[in-house]
C-alpha cells in the first residue's frame, strides 16, 4: 500500500476542499455535483463515521450542470470532521464540499 504525505493528499484534494474558513456556528455543507439526484441513503453512509446529519436538502439550479445538496450536522464540530471528505468518492463521483455560508444554523 502507498503511503501519502499530508501535502500529496491536500493536493490531490485541491479544487474539492472549502474555498474558505468555516464561519462562526455554520452546521451546513454543500456538496456537489450529482449527475442524479443522490439518494438520501447514500448520503447518510458517506457520513457514516463524521457525525449525525439532521438534514438533507437536494436541489437543482436552472442550467447548472446537476444536482447539489446541503448537508445540516448537529453541530459545528461535525462540520469540520465532514469537510474533511472533500474529494472523496461517492459512487462514480468526486465530492466538492463547501460551507453553506448563509446558514448559521
């Protein structure tokens, strides 16, 4: 098994990670994109081991290339454990995942 250094992960992540820090109290992600519309389910075992998810909300902007969701965690902690599956695989897809900046839930 080849062993990565923490820089060759961060860059293999790049273009995936949050474009900035986590704001005060923000409990919600976004993620995309979905060829399809995810799949509650899936989402909830992507998340499995990061932290209780209290909601899921998938949409669809007009001409945009697909599906995105907003991913609600119970806490802010377990935001910053979920972000850390940026670039993950989900099925066939590669996660971009980005703090849900208006929510301060």
């Amino acid at each position: 098994r080849r062993r990565c250094s923490p820089q060759s992960r961060t860059a293999e992540k790049e273009g995936y990670l949050p474009r900035g820090e986590r704001p005060d109290g923000c409990r919600t992600i976004w993620m995309g994109w979905f060829e399809e519309r995810p799949a509650e389910e899936s989402i909830h075992d992507f998340f499995r081991d990061t932290g209780r998810v209290v909601t899921i909300a998938p949409a669809q902007k007009p001409g945009a290339r697909g599906w995105y969701i907003h991913v609600t965690f119970e806490s802010s902690a377990v935001v910053d454990e979920a972000v850390k599956r940026a670039g993950d695989f989900l099925g066939k897809e590669r996660m971009r995942i980005d703090f849900a900046f208006l929510d301060k839930l």
